[in-house]
C-alpha cells in the first residue's frame, strides 16, 4: 500500500434515522446514513461534559442491502470506511462535508462504547495557517491532500482526490509549525463538523480532523532531491570465462582446418 494514499475512519455511534435503502439509475442499491458519536470531557472550569458529533455516511451494493435489512433506528453501529469530501451549494453557500463511504458496518455490543477515529496520510498541499486565540491557544491549520482508487460505472477504476482540513491546538499546534508545502505527514485526531457564518448570516457547513499526533514521514526537498537524482546506467553483462572443455573444442576444431 502506498503510504501516501490514506483517508480512513472508524465510527462507532447510534444511527439518527431508519436506513432507507435507495437506487441509482443503474440500479445500484446505496443507504445514507447519520451516525452520532458521543465523547466526554473536562471543560475549563473542571467540569465534565459531553460532545455529540453527527456523521454522514453512505454506504453500496451488498453492504447497504445488509445495512437496511439488519439495522433500525437508534441501533449502536460500528462502521469502518474510506473519507471522502462531499462539495455542494445550498442556498447559494458552498459546504464541504467530510462522509464515510463504509466498507463494513457491524451490530456494536457494547452500547456505551462511543469511538470517532480517523486516520490520513497524504501531502500537505500549502504553507501551513497559524494564529493565536484571545486565550493564547496555538492553533495551526493544514490542508492534506489524500489520493484513493474509486470504481465508477461498468467497473472502471479511476483516481479520486480529497482535500481534507485539519486543525492542530495547543503545543501540536506549535510543533505542526514546521511542517510545509510538499511534505508527506501521517494524521491522527477525531472527525468533525461544524456551521460556520456565511454571506447575509446564513451558515454553511464544513468538516475538519482535530489532529491529535502527527508524523512528518518525508520532507518535500527530500522527495525533490529523489526525483532529480540520475538514474544510474545499467550494468554491462558480465562475460563467461571460457571452460577447459570448450578451450580443447575450439584447439581441436583449429587443428582440422590447418590439416
């Protein structure tokens, strides 16, 4: 697998709507699902709270059929799938939702267990944005870009690119500030998905991966460098030495000719 092509997830969470099984015009079954994950915290003040995230999740062929035939409503569901990003206008607003496209949906047994973790390995496709809260806060912004093979109609595999947003706080924050246009990195954190002001008031959506830890796996000048080096010339093939047999053959077969 190609270290540079990530864009996973895993989700465990309570389904918001009955799976309502659907069809495309080819006549592929596919469900849209809302998922939502649940994680508790301590806020400044001590105190402990709890966060909901709501997901958009769709899932194909004979997964959404066992989706639809196997889960209800408010069932607690593990599903484990590839990112992608969903870019749409709505009432003239641009939204860029992040969705799970599941590969495989399962019945969770432990219905206290919440799980919201996502994983990208990609390049970061520009410098990286950094700013500081009224509280002090670091926060760094990156944009990594995650390339996938999808198939699309009659079975042809194409390439399909995402654009993924990821914010860094805090002291990651401040370590991410090295990073730069062009580097291969690695990104752990949590999915999420918040409304942001738009023109006139109205909101528009978007997502983003709070980062948790990171790796830089390869520097951009590295890969450059890489790419510039020549490639070295083929080895010549090495010649046989002559055995004592064939030396006697070629004596012999000289001898004859001088007789």
């Amino acid at each position: 697998m190609n270290r540079e092509h990530v864009s996973t997830a895993e989700l465990v969470g309570r389904l918001g709507k009955p799976p309502e099984l659907q069809y495309t015009q080819e006549q592929t079954p596919y469900v849209r699902l809302a998922v939502a994950t649940a994680e508790r915290f301590t806020d400044r003040g001590g105190e402990i709270r709890e966060r909901t995230e709501w997901h958009n999740a769709v899932a194909w062929g004979q997964v959404a059929e066992d989706i639809a035939r196997d889960f209800s409503k408010g069932d607690s569901v593990a599903l484990t799938g590839s990112l992608r990003i969903n870019s749409y206008e709505k009432d003239g607003l641009k939204n860029r939702v992040t969705e799970l496209h599941v590969d495989k949906a399962e019945k969770n047994l432990d219905h206290t267990l919440s799980k919201n973790d996502a994983r990208l390995v990609g390049v970061v496709r520009e410098e990286p944005k950094t700013r500081s809260l009224e509280n002090g806060t670091a926060m760094t912004m990156l944009s990594i870009a995650t390339n996938t093979t999808v198939t699309g109609k009659g079975g042809t595999s194409r390439e399909r690119e995402d654009w993924h947003n990821v914010t860094l706080w805090g002291k990651t924050a401040e370590a991410a500030r090295d990073i730069h246009a062009g580097d291969s990195i690695a990104v752990d954190g949590t999915l999420r998905h918040r409304a942001v002001p738009g023109d006139e008031g109205r909101e528009r959506r978007v997502s983003s991966i709070d980062c948790q830890k990171f790796q830089v796996l390869e520097r951009a000048q590295a890969r450059e460098h890489k790419m510039r080096e020549p490639t070295p010339p083929a080895p010549e093939p090495e010649r046989s030495a002559a055995t004592p047999s064939s030396r006697k053959s070629r004596s012999r077969k000289g001898a004859e000719r001088d007789m």
